[in-house]
C-alpha cells in the first residue's frame, strides 16, 4: 500500500503534516533543531511577539500539576524588531513554514507588530494572542469580548498581508460566539485552546507556588476540555480549526481532527519529550496504515 | 538517550548518589552541566528534573548524579535500582570555566549544591595545586563525600551546629583563611552565593555561581527557569545560558 498522505492546507498554506510545534513551547526553533530536522514539521510557531521588549514575570514561572503544568512566563521576547533581525532569518532557512503568535496591550500594538512581521516576508502566517492569562494588559482582555475582538481582527486584516489565525481561550463563558466573531470579522483561521487559567499552592509555605500566582494549565489533564470546545467550535465555522490541549500521541492528535481540527498544536509534550511532534506525527501515519486512510480528509471532522 | 543505574545508594537520610552508564558523551562534560531525567513513562509527571552532573568519568564511562529527594519525582528516583533505566537529556547547559595555570582556586559548595563541585575539583586540579575546598552543611549526618573532596584540595567542613569542623555558614568559616584567590566558585543556596559575593565585592577575583530554578524544557525553549542580570534590565535563561554564570553579571 502507497503511503498515507499527511498533508493539509490551512488558510491556503500547505503543510506536509498537520503538526506544528505550540507557540511558547519552542522558543524560536534553534534549540529543538539540535534533536531533529524542523523540515519535518507541518510549520513551527514562534513564541508571542510584541512590540516592544518583554521580560516577562517573576519566577518561579513554571511547575508541574496532576497530569499538567502551569505556566506564567509572561510574554517574555525581545521585541519584534529584534525577531525579525536575529531569529526569524535563520528559521526561514530551515524549510518550514513559519506562523508567528502575536501580542499586544492596544490594538495598535497588534497592528504594527502584525504589519512589521507581514512586511518581513519571512512568515507564512500570524496567530493572533488573544488569550494569554498571564499578563495584566492586552492578550484575554481581547480574547473575551466578542465586539472587541472582531475590532481588532478587522484592524489586523487591514494591514497584515498574510492569513490572520486567531488563538482562542477557553476561560470564556462561549467559545463559539467567539470564534463566530473572529470568522465574521474576517479571521483565515482558529486556533484553540489556550492555557486554563489554575494555580497550585506549596504546602510548606502555604503560598502560591508560581510568583504570579496563577498560570496557565496545559498538559493532558486539558485535553477533554480542548477536544469539547474544537468539537463546538468546528460545528459552527468554516474557517480551518488547529486544535490543542494536551496532545501527546498520534491517537490523540487524531482524536482533534476527528473533532474537526484540520491542524494540531503541540505544547507540553516537546518538554517531556523533545522528539514529542516527530513521534507524534508518526503515530498519525501508523494510525492512517493500520486503518487503511489515504488522506486526512477521510476522517477530518467524521465525529461531528 | 537511555542510561543505565550502575548503582544507588542513599549518602545521608534523603539525599541519594547514582552511577548511571550507556550511551552517553561523557568526554563532552563541562563541570557544572546537568540532565534532566524523566520521571516515569506516564502522566504523572511531565516535567523532567534537572540534575547536576557530580562527576563524569571517561574512563569508566560513567556519569555520577546526586540528589535529595524534595518531592515525587526525586522520591520515584530515589527508589530506582541497579538495572533501571533512565530517559535522560544531556548534558545541558554552560558549565564552569576552567582557571588559568597555576592559580589559587577557592571552591565553594552548600548542601545538596555540593555535587556538582566534584567534577569542578577533578577538573581544576589539572590546572592547579593551590585548591581550597570550603564545604557547608546543616550538620554531621548531613555531611557527605568529603573523603572524595579531601582528596582533591585543602578541605574545610562548616556545619551549622558545629558538629563537624567549623561551626557557621560557610561565610563564617571564610574569615579564619589567610589567603587571597585568583578564582571563586561556587554552589548552594541563593543566600550562600549572595553572602559569597557581598564578601568578595571589590576584590580582584573571578567568581562564578551555578544558580537553580524550576525548569519546564531544560534547553532554553520556554523561558521558565529566568535569572536577572545585575542591572536587572535583561533575563538569561538558567538552563541555557547557565546555569554557572559569573557573579558579576546576575542579580542573586
């Protein structure tokens, strides 16, 4: 039998595999590239650009939970001047596509940054931040209010040449009337979800163990969640879907297009396992053989 | 890339030494690098825990790793057996730079900060004979590997209690030298390094400090583990550009 086809086309951009590294989980590609060709990924997603430096919160920033992690770094980069002089050059070499996740505090921080990387021509796509919990301005204060975030989806369009993907949070009361608001608004695509906002207490102290105290959740212990609200979301949109939230094997990122996903996010798991997304992507193809699936499209969004 | 458990043996009531052996580039060890070490094959724990390297020994292809157990993850370690296998990233990290010839070299080691200052001392008794070796614990039981130490330096033992050598910090025990040093290094609690640097500070000598932080990746991909430069207007990544970085250059 001929091998299985993994590719797929997301926003109009053509990925040999529908799985893609996490923004925030992979820096700027250089270190996982010392463990594997990043040529193997669908594309790579950058960690949250802004306009200006960010140094991000106090630590501790990271710390494990039941079947997860929290997180709250902040938003830490060095500014998106500094990402298209230093990082996104040497990443464009490494035959992948790139999407760069993009944040802000005002909706001109959004725009220009978004202009600047689309003028840069060194990215495929950006991903729109609106659902980052772990910062006092911008990221879920545009991620909650469907009016808002449509304004700043239009505002982006107008001045970003390449396809608008909008990262979705699930601490919302309706994701779906959410990401409505992002097709309406004219969004190339969804991505979903972000972090579910937690906190763990260290008994010794009796304090919160993370300085900021709250963080974002990831890790498998996300993973129904997720799988509900892609399921919800994809009933409803008919722009693509990237689907995260815990993903760790090739059956779970299966689970996802099942649910509608046409692509796949995978965060956590690179810390775990840094071969976490080859591993991944070849136990979707196993998955393909063993049912005998010739394309993705055979069973993209068959549990709908 | 899978090591094997050599041996394990506890060295005090909670802190355990393991011989691990395999497939691994030991030639390439810089003192005061470390692995991160998946803790079991399942959920339960998805970050893996960094430790520092205690000694690498290329002839016997061995690396040496020494912990105390502070949780699960250290506590399913610590139960391993001779014959387990470990998933283990490594080594990681910027080490400890070596001192010019001839140089006199004080070596600095809090509690379970020690290990990692092993290696060191093999490494720069290459270089030199003038080694001081100051080691600080909370008290005699706690104490451990000091036959190793003394046989790579001058050593002196400050507990808090005084049941063994000096009794104090390691800060205290640093009054009673009648020498200056070229080279400082050292590894222990952050308030043992900053009492460290607060006592060298204008002296002509180099320090370095191997900091700690709770890591996610370990490679420098997720900015978790973030220490501040001494003006504290930038960040360096503790498991990337550290986790030894010159006392003069971060805020501890």
């Amino acid at each position: 039998m001929s091998k299985p086809d993994l590719s797929v086309e997301i926003a109009g951009i053509k990925l040999k595999n529908p799985v893609m590294p996490a923004s925030g989980c992979f820096g700027y590609g250089r270190e996982y590239s010392k463990y594997y060709s990043l040529s193997k990924l669908g594309a790579v997603v950058v960690k949250a650009t802004t306009l200006k430096r960010r140094l991000g919160n106090p630590t501790p920033r990271v710390t494990e939970v039941t079947a997860g992690m929290l997180n709250a770094i902040g938003l830490a980069n060095p500014g998106v001047e500094q990402v298209v002089k230093e990082e996104l050059p040497w990443l464009a070499d490494q035959n992948v596509p790139i999407i760069v996740n993009i944040a802000g505090e005002t909706v001109s921080e959004y725009c220009q940054v978004a202009e600047i990387i689309s003028h840069s021509g060194l990215a495929q796509a950006v991903e729109l931040n609106v659902s980052c919990p772990n910062v006092k301005l911008g990221g879920l204060t545009f991620g909650a209010d469907p009016v808002i975030l449509a304004d700043l989806v239009r505002q982006v369009k107008k001045v970003c040449c390449i396809p608008v993907i909008v990262k979705l949070s699930p601490n919302v009361t309706s994701i779906t009337e959410l990401a409505l608001a992002a097709e309406q608004a004219g969004a190339d695509g969804i991505s979903l979800i972000n972090t579910l906002i937690g906190m763990k207490i260290d008994l010794k102290t009796r304090k919160p163990v993370l300085a900021n105290k709250i963080g974002g959740l990831s890790g498998p212990a996300i993973k129904p969640v997720a799988l509900r609200m892609v399921y919800e979301t994809a009933r409803i949109v008919n722009i693509p879907i990237i689907g995260m939230g815990g993903i760790y094997k090739g059956e779970d990122a299966v689970e996802f297009i099942m649910a509608g996903a046409s692509g796949v996010m995978v965060g956590t798991a690179n810390f775990t396992d840094p071969y976490a997304c080859p591993k991944i992507i070849a136990g979707i193809e196993s998955f393909m053989i063993a049912q005998g699936l010739k394309s993705l499209e055979d069973i993209r969004g068959c549990a709908l | 890339m899978i090591l094997e458990i050599e041996y394990i043996n506890n060295l005090t009531s909670d802190i355990w030494e393991m011989k691990l052996n395999g497939d691994f580039p030991f030639n390439n060890v810089q003192a005061g690098q470390f692995i991160n070490i998946r803790i079991k094959d399942s959920y339960d724990h998805l970050l893996r825990r960094p430790i520092s390297i205690a000694e690498a020994n290329t002839d016997m292809q061995s690396l040496t790793i020494v912990f105390r157990v502070v949780g699960q993850g250290t506590k399913w370690l610590s139960q391993r057996q001779k014959g387990d296998k470990l998933d283990v990233m490594g080594p990681l990290g910027v080490g400890f730079p070596l001192p010019d010839y001839n140089r006199k070299v004080l070596i600095v080691g809090g509690g379970v900060g020690v290990p990692p200052l092993y290696q060191l001392a093999v490494d720069v008794s290459k270089y030199t004979k003038n080694v001081h070796i100051l080691l600080g614990f909370r008290n005699a039981r706690e104490c451990f590997w000091q036959e190793k130490f003394a046989d790579k330096g001058e050593l002196v033992i400050a507990t808090e209690d005084g049941s063994r050598g000096v009794r104090g910090f390691v800060t205290d025990a640093l009054k009673a030298y009648k020498s200056y040093w070229d080279y400082v290094y050292a590894c222990g609690p952050r308030p043992m390094l900053k009492a460290l640097k607060q006592y060298f500070q204008g002296q002509d000598v180099k320090g370095y400090v191997s900091l700690e932080e709770r890591m996610a990746c370990g490679v420098g991909a997720c900015y978790g583990c973030v220490c501040s430069s001494e003006d504290r207007g930038e960040n360096f990544r503790i498991c990337k550009e550290g986790p030894v970085f010159p006392w003069g250059e971060v805020d501890i």
